[in-house]
C-alpha cells in the first residue's frame, strides 16, 4: 500500500467582496419596503413585521465582517437580494469550472506537477450547478487530464471527504495522483431576505494535490498519517431544491428550497460530536494534543471554533492554533478548512503535525491528521 501526501494547494478568491455594512444596507431597505407594503396586514395582526439585521448582530452572531461573492450588485440590490450570475451556452466552460481550473493551477504549480501527472479529479462541493454531465469532468477536460472524475457532495465536509477519497485511490495504485477541488457558489443557495441566515455565506474556490510521491519542486507537502470520515442524518441543516420540484409545482421558490438551519441545535449537537471525533482519532494513532500544532478547522461560525478548540486542546485555544479566515471569507462551505490550511501551514517545519476538520449538513464530519514534511 502506498503512502499519501498532500502536496500542494490553491484558492480562487472571487474579485468582489461584501461588507457587513453594505449588507445590512439592503437587507434593511428591502425589510422597510416589505413592511410598507404589508402594513395593512401588519397592523390588522396577520402578519408579523420582518426585524432589521445590524452589524453587531452578524458579528456576535458569526464573527464575519465581510464576504467574497461571485456577483455583488444582485446581492445588495433590495429588489433583487441574490447574485446576478448569467447563463451560459453548453459550449463555453462552466463557472465551476472556471473558479476549478484556478484553483487547480495553484495547486498544481505549488505540487510542481502538471496535468500530465495527475490521473484522476474529484469536485467536492455542497452545490452544483447542474445534474450531469459531471463538473469534475469538464474540469478534467479543462485541464487536459487523462484519466477519470467524478462529483461528490458531503456538504461542508465535502472536502475532507475528498481528500479521504483521494488518499484511499493513491493508497491503493488505482492513481498516482488525484486533484480534488471545491468550486463553492454559497451565494447561489442562500436567502438574503432571512435575517438569521443572510450573513453566513460567501464563494470560494480550493484545489488539493494528493498523490504517493512528492516533487523535489513541491512548496510544502504534508503526509497524510490518518483521515476519519463520520456522518449521521439530521435534518437540522437542509436546502430541498432539486430536479423533483417541477414535479410539485406548488413548491417552487418556496423557503425551503435554499439553506435553512436550527441554527441553535447544530451548535449544540455538532460541536462536541467533532471534538470527541479528533480527540479519538489522536488518541487512536498513538498521539497525544501535544504532538498537535495547529487545528484547520471548518470555518461556519467563529463561536463553534473556539469551542471545538477549548474541547480539543482542554484550555483556550491560541489563534495561532485554530486559525480564521471566515472574518474575511464567510463561511464558504467545504472549502473553508482548505483555506485555512492554504493560507496557514507555510510556517510548519519537518515533523509538525495539525488536524484539518470539516462538518457540516448530513451531520457530517472529517477529520485529516497531517505531519509536515
């Protein structure tokens, strides 16, 4: 059985960012125009006006001050309140695609491996734009990759899910190197006129090489020492959108066809299942919270991390220890511990060890321990 390495990582940043004020803005525009329009209804006690969001709030709340977004004037604009973001002919390359094969030239050149090299991408992800044919397919072809691709969808946990794919594909012969990438639109799936849930999301885009041996070029390769992989169904944490809603025409654009959560019981059901998770996995490879630098922990809410990090280490967590990137990012879904880790594993030397965790809808959680190099 061959050893797994993760040799090299990307991230496409989209070029427009949203901030806490100008969201507020017009969410509350659009809060103060639905209640003019529905003041008769309002005042005759059949209907419940809609509540201002604030800034305080979202950053109490979440600890996100801005967001990257593949489209900004639709999300802002409170007639509208979710991206602009056209079609496209099925002879141009997909916007997945495109965010993809960005993030996959980093993560390539950083693995100082090309194309040629890999045999086999998965597209990670807790929304794809279509169907079929697969996303990762087309990036396949983007890139002039030879072999096989495939799309899989874990929600948050997409991501480690894919590496624990990848890993088990190079660990076996079937590859000597997979490409695994998380174009995530988060902005397509969430309602902006939903003030408990306007604020949490943004887009991104991560790209992982993991393959069996490492360049002499690579920047900074990790072994992969263990992956852990856990789910159990909940319905805490749900979007029904799918093909089958034309079939029940009656529920088309209805509230739950985008992201709706108990917000309240995935903190409190989720973070001690992660937690108890890691802990075991350490334990169960012979290491000890000692042996563990730093915890590249899924980026939702920054509540959730320091929590999962008190639990982890016993004691309050250094930010150098869980690091975050959601007070810039959002919560980009599966590709949330992926940047965490892009932008904060260059200061590990040889023999360093860190834990990237993901979790997120199903529930769902993975779990990767790592050692530098």
């Amino acid at each position: 059985m061959h050893q797994a390495y993760i040799s090299g990582t990307g991230l496409f940043t989209p070029a427009e960012s949203i901030s806490n004020d100008e969201l507020v803005e017009a969410f509350n525009q659009y809060v103060r125009a639905w209640n003019a329009d529905n003041s008769a209804a309002i005042d005759a006690g059949e209907l419940e006006p809609l509540q201002e969001s604030s800034v305080a709030f979202i950053e109490k709340a979440s600890g996100i001050q801005s967001r990257f977004v593949m489209n900004k004037d639709g999300v802002i604009d409170p007639t509208r309140m979710c991206p602009n973001i056209a079609e496209r002919a099925d002879t141009e390359w997909s916007i997945q695609c495109e965010m993809a094969v960005a993030a996959a030239q980093q993560a390539l050149a950083a693995a100082g491996r090309t194309a040629a090299d890999i045999d086999g991408v998965i597209v990670a992800c807790s929304n794809l734009q279509r169907a079929y044919p697969a996303i990762a397919i087309e990036v396949q072809q983007a890139l002039g990759i030879d072999g096989y691709a495939f799309d899989m969808n874990v929600a948050c946990s997409s991501a480690t899910f894919g590496i624990d794919a990848a890993r088990n594909a190079v660990q076996s012969g079937q590859a000597r190197a997979v490409l695994m990438v998380n174009p995530e639109i988060c902005s397509g799936h969430l309602e902006f006129r939903d003030r408990d849930c306007h604020f949490i999301f943004g887009d991104a885009c991560t790209a992982v090489v993991i393959e069996r041996e490492v360049s002499e070029n690579a920047s900074a390769a990790f072994k992969i020492i263990d992956s852990r992989l856990k789910t159990t169904f909940s319905n805490n944490i749900r979007n029904n959108f799918g093909f089958l809603n034309r079939a029940a025409p009656e529920g088309i654009g209805a509230r739950d066809k985008l992201f709706r959560q108990d917000g309240r019981k995935v903190f409190k059901e989720v973070c001690p299942m992660v937690a108890e998770m890691i802990l075991a996995q350490i334990g169960d490879n012979g290491l000890t919270i000692g042996d563990i630098r730093r915890l590249w922990l899924h980026q939702a809410n920054l509540n959730m991390n320091q929590l999962i990090g008190k639990r982890v280490l016993g004691r309050e967590p250094l930010p150098e220890e869980t690091p975050v990137i959601l007070d810039q990012y959002a919560n980009t879904s599966s590709a949330g511990s992926i940047i965490a880790f892009h932008q904060h594993k260059a200061d590990f030397e040889s023999g360093q060890k860190g834990v990237i965790c993901s979790f997120g809808a199903g529930y769902s959680v993975g779990s990767i321990i790592v050692e530098r190099l």
